[in-house]
C-alpha cells in the first residue's frame, strides 16, 4: 500500500481565547490515530490556515509532526497566494519534519495555467519534500486544468494531488494523463468511495475529524475492492458528510468534535462565525445517527 492513501484527515485547529490549544490539538491527533486515521494535514482549509499567523503555522505542523512520531504521514498545509510565502512555508514544514506538503492552487489573484505550472514548479525546485497539489476551485476560483497537472507530475518532487472540483470526470482525465504512480485523492468526502473505484488512492477528509473509524473503514473496503461493503458504509456516512457543510468549513467540523467531548471550544477565528442553530441541529442529528452522540 502507498505511504499516503486512505482516509487522511484534514485537522482542526482548537483554539481557547484565540490562541491555539496545543493539549486539545495534541488529543484530537491521538484520537484520530487510535481510529485508524491514515494520515493528518495540519494547517489545511479546515486547520483555517487562512487566519493563522506564520509563527502560529510553524507550531501547529512542529507539534503535529512530534505528536504524531512516526505513526502516520504527516502532511502540512504549505498553500498561500505569493509564491514566495508558498516556498517559506514549505521550508519551514521541512525543517518540522513533515512528510509531505499540501500546496493550495493560488486563490484570489486568478493565475492562468501557465501561471499556476511556474507556480508549484518553483515550489517544487525550491524546497526537497514531496508536494501534493490541492485543486479546490469552489474556494480558488481558479480551476487547475488536468493539462497542467499532468505537466507538473513530471517534476520529481510533485507526487500527486488534492483534487476538489467534485468533479469524476476531471479526477478521470487527472488519473487517465498522469503517470500510474501519482497520487490522485479526492478532496470532497462526497467522491471519496467513487474516487478509489476509478484509480484514486483515497481522501484528504473533513468527516474524519468527527468519524475517523468510519471514514478509514470506507477507504480500506474501497482499496480492497469490496464494493458492496464500501457502499454500505458510504450511505451510512452520507447525512454525516453533507453536515460537515451545513455551515462553512470547518464550523461543523470543529463544533462536532467538541459536541464529542474531543475539545473544549469548538469556535472558529473570524470572519468565520459560530454555528446557527439549523446547521446545529442537522449537524446533531447527523452525529446521533452515526453514533457519535
């Protein structure tokens, strides 16, 4: 089996007074672990990377990274808008130790193909860790063409990809293009078991920071080829899935596992905002029916 394949689990951040809850990351991970977690990514969308300082960053993945010790692929979140912030991050990862880097397609500036290809080709020329790209363009704007992914898997250190268009044609065209040994994994928990069955490798998923069992369970019956088992689970885990987005991500997310006991405070930063009272009770019974509550 490949080192990063599976349900990988895009972190939460905890934060208590704003500040990172270091005890509360570190049990989150411990427990995403001991239900069988294929992988984590610190510092990802759902790690709301996007409001979280450099040096805030820089602690998160040095903390992930000597948490986890070795028992699973540690994959930071190294996305940014400047190339250059891009190759800092990724140098920093490094130095923590990370195994990996996952590296965000540029939101908001609009970069063309050819812009988006010099873009991870300098990240990948400056800094010597494997690079998974994330195409997420709901979130981007910009959608990263299967073309130029095919063109950046070429480059040596640029293993695979995050694809999050929601889109099996796309993730089609992405495996059909790419060399046999790139990773595709989806990024939508939607098109995980469907991703699998058509070359992927598995996901990088919100739904495994509140259900890590199920989720691990999923793709180890997707991997294995036990259709009918995978299906079972993907539709017992399906109200779970869409919850997860009943308010933006990670609101759900973060007010799921602290629902569970798993943190003490489940807010976000700002702009993002506390969970209303209709994704509260979709997300409720959502858990209730999977077993969680």
């Amino acid at each position: 089996m490949e080192k990063y394949h599976g349900a990988i689990v895009a972190i939460v951040t905890p934060f208590i007074n704003n500040k990172i809850d270091e005890q509360g990351l570190v049990d989150l991970i411990n427990f995403q672990i001991e239900n069988g977690t294929h992988g984590i990514v610190p510092c990802g969308t759902t790690g709301e990377s996007a409001t979280v300082s450099f040096d805030e960053h820089k602690r998160i993945i040095e903390l992930t990274v000597k948490t986890v010790a070795g028992r699973v692929p540690v994959i930071a979140g190294t996305g940014a808008n400047s190339t250059a912030e891009s190759i800092d991050l990724a140098k920093s990862a490094k130095a923590s130790g990370a195994d990996a880097t996952l590296s965000v397609v540029p939101y908001y500036n609009k970069p063309s193909q050819e812009g988006l290809y010099q873009h991870f080709k300098a990240i990948a020329e400056a800094v010597d860790i494997p690079v998974i790209l994330y195409n997420v363009p709901s979130r981007t704007v910009t959608n990263m063409l299967p073309e130029t992914v095919a063109r950046l898997a070429e480059l040596e250190n640029i293993i695979g990809i995050k694809e999050a268009s929601a889109s099996l044609q796309q993730i089609s065209e992405i495996i059909r293009q790419c060399p046999d040994d790139f990773i595709v994994l989806s990024g939508d928990d939607f098109t995980s078991m469907p991703t699998v069955f058509i070359g992927g490798k598995g996901v990088i998923s919100v739904t495994s920071n509140v259900h890590p069992r199920g989720m691990a369970d999923l793709m180890e019956a997707a991997l294995s080829g036990d259709i009918k088992k995978a299906n079972e689970i993907h539709y017992s885990l399906f109200p779970l899935m869409t919850s997860m987005f009943a308010a933006p991500n990670p609101v759900p997310a973060k007010k799921g596992v602290e629902l569970m006991g798993k943190i003490k405070n489940g807010l976000p930063r700002l702009p993002l905002t506390e969970i209303d009272d209709k994704a509260l009770q979709t997300l409720k019974g959502a858990m209730k029916d999977a077993g969680l509550l």
